[in-house]
C-alpha cells in the first residue's frame, strides 16, 4: 500500500510502500493478547519467597515426649503449625515466563501494527533526528500532544529525546526495541522512514 511521508513542517515529503504482509494483515484479538500475556509474564520478577520448614530457625529437639503428655507426638518446633514455624506451600524464586512460537510473535507485531495502520493512527515521518538541541514547544507544534504517542526510530537521538522528556504520554524506543504492549498502550504511532524499513525486514 501507498501511504504519505511526513517533513518536519507536517506536509507531505513523499510516498512509501508499506509490505501489506506487515502493515495489512488483519488484527485478531486473541492473538495480541497471547503475545501480551507473555511479555508481563516474562517481566514478572518472581522474588516473592517464604520460608519453609527447613529454612526458618528453631530447634529440631523433640521438646515433648512421645507418650503419656496428652497431647500429640511433635518432635519439631519449625513445624508449619507452630508460631514461628515454616510456612507451608508457600510461594518460591521462580520464573514467570513461558515459551512462545517466534511466528506468534512476528504475527502480533504485524497485527498492532496494522491495527495502528487501519485506525489512522500510523504517521510516517522522514526523520526524527534533529541536528540542535530540540525545544519542547517546538516538538509539540510538530506533533502536539492530544495524543498518547510511542516514537520508533532506528537509533536514539538525544535531541529529541530530550524535548519529549518533559511531555507526559510521549515515549520513545528503538525499532530493536519495538513490541506489542508498547504499541498498543498508546493511542498514536509515528515512526521514520528507516524504522519502517527495519521493521518490514524484522517481520517478513
């Protein structure tokens, strides 16, 4: 498909054919969400830990002879029903994250990407590095800023980086960098014309 490059002034600069394999494809919601689940998964620290029977402090002398107390036959005070005893089926150091096809993957990314496409939501600009040192004022009457908006370009820009610093709902990541969850978490998308063709070899 056709679809318009941007200059620095807002006017069209120019055309670009956008991979229908990639920008075109039609989104499934089920597909997304698989891919979304696994990346806050894969995030999850999994540090929650307890200790168990073997791991809290106490004596393991049997403190209360076997017959004739009445009660029952302990012979442990780091048992789990004592105060002070381990915690039983406790949550552990482990890992959140699972595995998942690299063609699920590749295929989320085409679908939030072409969803962004098909929602008008997509900008593709000539560049997005800048020479000078960038005011804010001057990045928001390009871009404005009525819109949450993720900036994918193929390396980081100071310049640019540090006019949108200040700018709440404006983020920006490398096109290495680019996922699932990012892209859908903001309303708008504006990508350079170098990011665009990274991306179309990453997905292809």
């Amino acid at each position: 498909m056709k679809f318009n490059i941007l200059n620095n002034e807002n006017k069209v600069s120019g055309e670009l054919e956008l991979s229908d394999l990639v920008f075109g494809v039609l989104p499934r919601k089920d597909i997304i969400t698989r891919v979304i689940l696994w990346q806050l998964a894969k995030r999850r620290a999994g540090s929650h830990d307890v200790k168990g029977k073997s791991g809290v402090h106490g004596t393991t002398k049997k403190f209360v002879r076997q017959k004739g107390s009445g009660g029952a036959r302990h012979g442990s005070k780091k048992a789990v029903q004592f105060r002070g005893g381990g915690i039983v089926f406790g949550p552990v150091l482990r890992d959140h994250g699972y595995s998942l096809q690299k063609k699920v993957k590749k295929l989320g990314m085409r679908m939030v990407l072409s969803e962004k496409v098909k929602n008008g939501n997509f900008l593709v600009v000539d560049s997005l590095k800048s020479e000078n040192r960038l005011k804010t004022k001057d990045f928001l009457s390009r871009f404005g800023n009525d819109k949450s908006t993720l900036f994918i370009d193929v390396d980081y820009d100071d310049n640019m980086c540090y006019a949108m610093s200040n700018v709440i709902g404006f983020d920006f990541i490398p096109q290495i960098g680019a996922n699932v969850y990012d892209i859908m978490r903001k309303d708008r998308l504006i990508v350079s014309v170098d990011a665009v063709k990274a991306l179309e070899g990453r997905l292809l």
